[in-house]
C-alpha cells in the first residue's frame, strides 16, 4: 500500500481470513489486510459491523473462529504473549480499575510490561506527559471526568512506545480540543509505528489516517486511501452511508 | 512469576481501597470470637487450646470467603477491565494464579489477626503451639479451597449475586460431604457414593489439622483440590471471557 514499510520487511500488523461466529451470527467474515509501518488505518463501519470484534482478535482477546493474525511477527495463537509485548491495545470504551489513582494505574501497566525502577517511573511520566495527564495523577480514576478517562486508556496504550497500536475510538468522548491534541498524537507517532484507529467520525478519517478500510455484517467493502473513496460531488459520509446501507439491504 | 506477583500486588491493594477488606475482617473476627467464646465454651471447657475457634472457621468461610471471590472475575467483567487485562502481556495462568494468591494472603491476614486467642490460651495454660499451628495451617487450607472454588465460579458470571450463591452452594457441598448425616444417608443407600463423599470432604481433612495431625495426603488433597478449581477457573475464563 505505501512505501514506508520498506521493501522486505513483513508488514507490522498481518491479518489474514479472520473468521468469528458468535452461534449462527458471523460478526467477522473472513476479513484480511496487512498495515505497515507508517500507516494510519481508519477503521470505519456502522454499530455492530465487526470493528471492534475485530480489534479484539488481533489483540487475543475474543479467539478468532478461524483464520489468524500477526503483530510484528508474532502469530496471536502460537505466541500471543510475545504479540501481546508488541502492542498497545485501547479498548472499546477505555477501561480502567476506577479505585486507582493515575500514577497507580499506569505502575500497575508498567509493572507487567517488565519495567521496574527508573525506567518504570520514565515510562510512566512519558505517558502522562504525552496524553496529559500530569494535573490528575493523583486522583483516583473514578473521579476524572470521560476524557481524562479515556485519556488514561490512552496512555496505559502508549507506555512501552509498541509497534504496533490498536485503538478502538480513542476520541470517543473527549471535547474538540482535546481531540485535535489525540489526533496531532497519533499524527505524530504515525511514522515508527504501525496504528488502527475505529471510529465514527468520518473527518477524523480525513484529518489523520493515511487509509480507511470499511467493514459492515463482518466484511470489507472498501479500502483505500480517503481521498481515493471520494468521488466528485460526494462528501466522505455519502460515500460511508451509499457502501454501508446498500450492504445492509442486501 | 513477575506478571503474576504485579496482578496480586494490584489485587490485594484493590481490598483496601474499597470497604471490602475492613468489612470482611471485622466481621471474621467479630463472628470467630463471639462463636468461640458462646457456642464454642472457650473458658468453660478449662483446656487452653483453640479446638473451639477452629471449630467455627470452616463454617464462617463458607459465607465470608464466597463474598471475597463473587467480585474476583465478575467485577472485571462488568468493568470491562478484564479486555485489558488480558490484552496485557502475560498468560492467563498468571492472571488466574495473580488473584488467587491476592484473595489467598488476605483470608491469611484476617486469620493472622485473630492473634489475641492464640496469646490469651498461652496466657492462661500451656498449649501445644504446633497444634495451634497446625489448626492454623488447616483455616488457610480450607480459605484456599474455598477460594479457588469461588474464583471458577466468579468466572462463568457477570452478576456478582449468582457468584456468591453458587459458590456457597458448592462450597457446602464439599463441607457437609463427609458430616455424618450424609455419609450415614449414603451409606446405608449407595455406599460407593459415601466413600468418594468422605474422600472429597474439605472438613474432614481440616478436621485433622485442627487436632494438630498434618498428614502428607491432606496437603496434596488441598493441592489438588486448588489446583484443580483453578484449572476449571482457567478454562471457563477462556471460553467466557468475551461474552
């Protein structure tokens, strides 16, 4: 897709025929692509269209019913702790222990991600310092507002700098300032890293990824750049709505 | 074992952020001290050994230790947390084992703490301490047995109530399997049950302890037994988790 991955090397994030089947519901069917290195993936699809099913896979969360996926190389089945090193996983809705404080939470994080001592307390201050949240590290989560919240999510992701970022709607609830701060984030880390966003903001799409798959009932309709979805005379949400409903008719 | 230890770490401290763990303490001890010294006969019975506190604790973690576990995995559930947790990098083994070990050290605490009956009855005559001990080490068998069994159940519910309930039921099961109403019952009907219902009985081996016999088999039972429910707690959390 673009260049940044280099020539040889395999792509960061490598999904292939992913399959989950809750009963007779398929929520992901058969869905593939690879993300390399410098690419910003927008994940886009109506409520219940398999997008975070399908983060959840990739992040060995919900076991995939068939097909697998890679991180950096490591397959999530056969060695899902090491794939599991080389991510960093927002979760639907960026739950946190609410009895916790800040600084608390995320030692906790750094603790099982192998850092003790100095470089524990570095990583944890990089974090804060990277989603601010330095003027609430003492409180306890349950008292922050939703975007401070999410913004913990956010830096319990981003701790150990991974490869690899799977963030599912890291902007949900955060006011316009602050998501132009995430976004500016994510626009800045894009070069090292590999990162998948899902979201339902549309101009997010345009503002900071570099490619937008759109899923709906468990399959890709399109992937692309943005601005090769659009086609003259038609804003990024017609194109979203024509893709999404026409499948749902179907 | 890192991993493993940061997930107790965070658990045990998680009881003493929230109510939990002084509500949980102060009634073991309230609860141990008063049926000891009513029911029990502390002074009356004029021996200086703690065989009617010992008599109570199996009894009393049937509810309060099924209390600790309903929260274990259901709480997570609920929260959500259990997504990140296990999306963290460690394997579901520490994970499982991490919270044991934190309910674990908490029953030991809440019994360390029942301390002042051990200094009374060696103030008031000469026990025999490595039968105390003994009593001691047979409460955190029986803690641990509990415990593992509530953690399982934990796992295959997201509402806090039916985890408590069935693990008091199935807790009881395994403390009246080997009382004599129903072995006597089962005996006289289908004896084969009533062998295998003494072989599973959590009191009867803690029975032992408490009258200071630590038998090598009644420590690999309560391995087994840990072990065992653990293994079950791993395999429904597997297959549960996302639900």
């Amino acid at each position: 897709m673009t260049a940044h991955g280099g020539p040889n090397l395999p792509a960061l994030i490598e999904i292939e025929h992913l399959t989950r089947r809750f009963g007779a519901f398929t929520a992901v069917d058969d869905v593939s692509f690879t993300v390399e290195k410098g690419e910003v993936l927008g994940f886009l699809g109506p409520n219940g269209a398999g997008k975070s099913t399908t983060m959840k896979m990739l992040a060995g969360f919900v076991t995939p019913t068939a097909g697998t996926a890679r991180i950096a190389g490591h397959d999530i089945a056969d060695a899902p702790v090491a794939a599991k090193r080389a991510l960093g996983f927002l979760p639907e809705g960026a739950p946190t222990y609410p009895e916790m404080t800040v600084t608390g939470f995320l030692q906790f994080v750094a603790r099982i991600r192998g850092f003790r001592g100095a470089t524990l307390d570095e990583k944890v201050a990089a974090a804060m310092a990277q989603t601010q949240l330095e003027g609430v590290r003492l409180q306890p989560i349950e008292t922050l507002s939703k975007g401070f919240k999410r913004r913990v999510g956010l830096a319990q992701a981003l701790l150990h700098d991974p490869p690899v970022l799977v963030l599912d709607e890291p902007t949900d609830g955060l006011d316009p300032n602050q998501k132009h701060e995430v976004r500016e984030l994510i626009r800045r880390m894009a070069p090292e890293k590999a990162i998948i966003i899902s979201t339902h903001i549309l101009e997010e799409v345009e503002a900071v990824c570099t490619r937008a798959i759109i899923i709906a009932r468990g399959r890709i309709l399109a992937d692309a750049p943005p601005r090769d979805l659009l086609r003259p005379g038609h804003t990024l949400e017609q194109v979203f709505r024509e893709l999404t409903l026409a499948r749902e008719a179907a | 074992m890192g991993p493993m230890l940061t997930v107790a770490r965070r658990e045990l401290a998680g009881y003493f952020a929230t109510p939990v763990a002084y509500v949980f303490i102060v009634i073991f001890l309230v609860l141990s001290g008063a049926l000891t010294f009513t029911l029990g006969g502390f002074f009356n019975r004029g021996q200086a050994d703690l065989q009617p506190f010992f008599n109570f604790v199996p009894w009393l973690f049937l509810f309060l230790v099924p209390a600790l576990t309903m929260r274990l995995w259901a709480e997570e559930r609920r929260l959500g947390t259990i997504e990140l947790l296990l999306t963290l990098p460690l394997t579901q083994w520490q994970a499982v084992w991490g919270k044991f070990l934190a309910a674990w050290a908490f029953c030991a605490v809440a019994l360390a703490l029942t301390f002042p009956l051990w200094v009374t009855i060696n103030a008031l005559g000469n026990p025999d301490n490595g039968v105390v001990l003994a009593g001691y080490l047979g409460c955190l068998m029986v803690a641990g047995a509990y415990l593992a069994v509530g953690a399982a159940l934990s796992a295959a519910t997201k509402n806090q109530v039916i985890a408590f309930v069935l693990a008091v039921a199935a807790c009881f099961l395994f403390a009246a399997a080997g009382s004599p109403i129903v072995t006597d019952f089962l005996s006289t009907r289908v004896p084969a049950l009533a062998e295998l219902a003494r072989a599973v009985s959590v009191t009867e081996r803690f029975n032992s302890f408490a009258r200071g016999v630590v038998a090598a088999r009644d420590v690999v039972f309560f391995a087994s037994f840990i072990g065992f429910w653990l293994f079950l707690n791993a395999v429904v959390l597997d297959h549960r988790k996302a639900d």
